[in-house]
C-alpha cells in the first residue's frame, strides 16, 4: 500500500507534532510490528531524525530485512544504535517463503542474514539477533531446517509461534486450514511427529507456545470482537 499525497502530509505532521516529540523522553524505539519499517519512508524519516536529533536514543528492529542491507544500515544511521533485531522468515525453502512472504526474495533475505550476523559480532554490535517463525499447515515440516538455519546466520535464538487469526487478511476457513495443532487437522499427526525431533532441544530454539502441544495440551485461542474490537484469549480443554 503507498499513501497518496494528501496522507503523506498527515503522516509528516503526525511525525512532526506527535511522533518526535513523545521520543524526547524515550531510552529505545522498537520498529515496527505493523509492516516493515525499512518499506516506508515515513519509518526511515524517523531513523534519520533521532539520528540527528535524539543521538541517544537505542533502536529495536523487528523486520522482514528484505531490505534491511549495508545501504539501508547507512541510510538510517543504524551504526551503533541498534540494540536487537527480529527477522520475520516463516519459512526455510525459497519456495515456502515465496508463497508465505508474498512479495519476498529469499536469495536477498539470506545475503542479508548474513551482513546482519557480522553487523552483531561487530565492536558495534546488537545485543540480540533473533529469526521468528509463525507456524502453519504450509510451513511446519521446514520448523527443522529452520532451526539449521539459525545457526548457519549466526542467530541468537530462534523463535516459534503458532498463527494467531487477527481476522484480517485470513477467513475462518483458511484459518481451520492453516491451524496444525488442531486434533482434527489431516496433518496433524505429522506435525506431532515432527516435534519429537532433537532438534527442538537445542539451546538456539525458544518454542513459545508451541510448547503447549509438545505437552499435548491446547494453546490459548485469540477471539477478536470485530464490533467492539475487544481482543481476548481463552484456553481450549486438553486434547
């Protein structure tokens, strides 16, 4: 989505009169958890102004890095401000991540990992850098690779999720589709199976609420109210 001209400028205010100012008291900005920040140039205007004006301030980076290179690093003025980087991967084979990353470029991604791993061991260096994985019925048998992957870039941890239905851009049947720990699910069993792998075991994998099925219990559902908006989680009876 590109913002036509009349929402750039209100963007460019909301920066202006909201945005930086709040950030004057601030110890650490992470971006973004709603799109890519390197995507956007509003995002970018935001690295370069506290740059320039609040030096001080530490940057927390949660990305797709399709874009997030050397040129993009220089750019933003990211040297020796960033804390922790997050890269949102979902996938371990060029061709899961195209279907799931719409949009991506595995290839890059991967260069990219890589200049991130030295960006971390350098004297400059992020405290964390971290790979996520969102878990459905279109990924689950590369959550092994994944974890290889982690290692071969230099990861701190990587990280598994189960998809959430926020209800947005996914309908309840492709929802019923996409959720694998569900008792009921063809492929279920082959999920679990997978589970058992050593793997999983390594000091490099956090499984989050995946954990729950590994102890055969049912992790907490998100329920969205999408008259009032009100979010909220309730715990299935154990499968």
């Amino acid at each position: 989505m590109v913002a036509k001209k009349q929402e750039q400028e209100r963007l460019n205010q909301i920066r202006d009169k909201f945005i930086l100012p709040f950030l004057e008291h601030a110890r650490i900005l992470v971006m973004s958890s709603d799109g890519d920040p390197f995507a956007s140039n509003h995002y970018r205007d935001i690295l370069r102004l506290t740059y320039e004006k609040l030096p001080d301030l530490k940057i927390g980076l949660c990305t797709n890095a399709v874009l997030l290179d050397q040129r993009a690093w220089d750019d933003c003025h990211l040297e020796g401000r960033v804390v922790s980087v997050q890269v949102s991967v979902d996938a371990a084979r060029k061709e899961t991540y195209n279907y799931v990353r719409r949009g991506g470029d595995f290839d890059r991604l991967k260069r990219n990992l890589h200049f991130l791993s030295g960006k971390r061991r350098s004297s400059t260096g992020f405290t964390t850098f971290d790979l996520l994985f969102v878990v459905q019925a279109c990924n689950f048998r590369e959550m092994a690779e994944f974890v290889e992957l982690g290692e071969a870039v230099g990861a701190d941890s990587v990280q598994f999720m189960l998809i959430d239905h926020w209800g947005r851009a996914m309908g309840a049947d492709e929802y019923k589709h996409a959720k694998i720990w569900d008792s009921e699910h063809p492929d279920n069993a082959d999920f679990r199976k997978i589970l058992a792998n050593d793997v999983f075991r390594r000091p490099i994998v956090k499984l989050g609420n995946v954990e729950a099925i590994m102890r055969s219990e049912q992790p907490p559902e998100l329920h969205i109210d999408f008259k009032t908006g009100e979010i909220s989680r309730t715990v299935a009876s154990a499968l």
